[in-house]
C-alpha cells in the first residue's frame, strides 16, 4: 500500500500549494524548483535531498507565511529560496544550501502568544551566505559550523544563541544584539562593540584580540614598547 504521507522522487516545480494543508508530508528526493508552499500548513513537514534551485529558473521556491513549525530540511538545495514572516518554532536546516535565503521576519517563538520568550531554531553545516535573518528574534537557538558570510542581521537579536563554528565575516546588523552569545571557535572580522550589543559573549583569548581592533586597542605580548 502506498503512504499517501510520503511523497518520494516526484517532480514539483511550478506547483502551487498555497495555503494548503501539508502538515505532516514527508518530501524525499523531490524536485520543488518554483514551487509556491507560500502560507501554506507545513508543520511537522520533512524534506530530504530535495532540489529547490535551478539557476535557468528564475522564479524562486516561496515558503513565505508558511506554517512550519516543527519542520525539518536535511541535504536540500535552497538556494534564494524565500521564508520571510513564516512561523517556524522548531525548525531545523541541517546540511543544506541556504544562499541568499530570507528568513526576514520568521516568527521562531513558541506560539503560544506575543509574551512568550520561548524560541527554538536550529540549523546546523549549511551555507547561509547573503542571507537575511533581519527582523527575527533567535534567543538561546543552535546556529552551528554554518556558512554565514554577508549576512543581513538588522534588528536581529542573536542573545545566547550558539555560533560555534560557524562563519560570520562581513555580517551586516544595524541595531544587532549578540548579548550572551556562544562566539568560541567562530569566525568573526567586522563585529564591532561600539555598534553591537556583546555584553557577557563568550570567546577565546585570540578572539578577544579581534574585538579590540575596531577600537583602535593595541596588545602586545609585554610591557615593552
């Protein structure tokens, strides 16, 4: 009997699944390219080695206003694919090609109403590359060994969330709050504390170094000149 919950090896591109019921379907080696899953219910959706991208298509895959809480995306190709205003408490990217994603907007909070502080998010060995996460609260969520050069972060809050590994060079945040947040064995050149809240972060020595830069600190390794 065939599962009608798993759709496996089926061509998807250009399909339109807005505002559908999805909840629950697990896509396995699909091809999504075009496709729109804006507004639609993708909670406790799975995706695994699923293409979204090709470069010859110009209309990008739209997950816009999507529901996905508690999904999952594992080995998938996203590239420029669009998730800005979805709600997203516990989803997962792990090992995917996020370039150029938007997640302007994501809602990670548990939804249980505007108070709650309570996010989940994770996304662990993805290139995020000229990504945007700006206007997206991320406290105490997983940002693990991630690609995440030239990325857009402005109003983002990144307080406690754990950056190990990952790679943040020439990020962009005006308004950016990293409070609290696990730097140790990041890659960093351009966070400056004048303009990024970084109260109580925890680094390395050698990292430390890099944050006195921008303010113009010299250390040496005695007291001579």
């Amino acid at each position: 009997m065939t599962d009608e919950r798993v759709w496996k090896d089926q061509d998807l591109s250009g399909r339109s699944f807005t505002g559908d019921d999805l909840s629950g379907l697990q896509f396995l080696r699909c091809r999504i390219v075009a496709a729109s899953f804006r507004g639609a219910d993708l909670s406790g959706a799975s995706f695994e080695n699923c293409v979204g991208f090709d470069a010859e298509v110009e209309t990008c895959i739209d997950f816009s206003y999507a529901n996905l809480r508690e999904a999952s995306f594992a080995h998938c190709d996203l590239t420029a694919a669009e998730f800005a205003n979805i709600s997203g408490y516990e989803l997962t990217f792990e090992h995917c090609q996020l370039g150029g994603v938007s997640l302007a907007g994501a809602d990670f909070r548990l939804p249980i109403g505007d108070v709650s502080e309570l996010t989940a998010f994770t996304m662990r060995h993805c290139n995020f590359a000229y990504g945007d996460l700006s206007n997206v609260y991320l406290r105490g969520c997983t940002l693990t060994d991630n690609r995440m050069v030239e990325m857009q972060l402005h109003n983002a809050s990144l307080e406690e969330v754990t950056l190990n590994g990952s790679d943040l060079s020439n990020v962009t945040g005006t308004a950016l709050s990293m409070k609290g947040a696990d730097l140790r064995g990041a890659i960093f050149n351009n966070l400056d504390p004048r303009n990024i809240d970084l109260e109580g972060v925890r680094i390395t020595l050698e990292q430390s170094l890099q944050l006195l830069e921008p303010l113009g600190v010299i250390v040496t390794l005695d007291d001579r000149d």
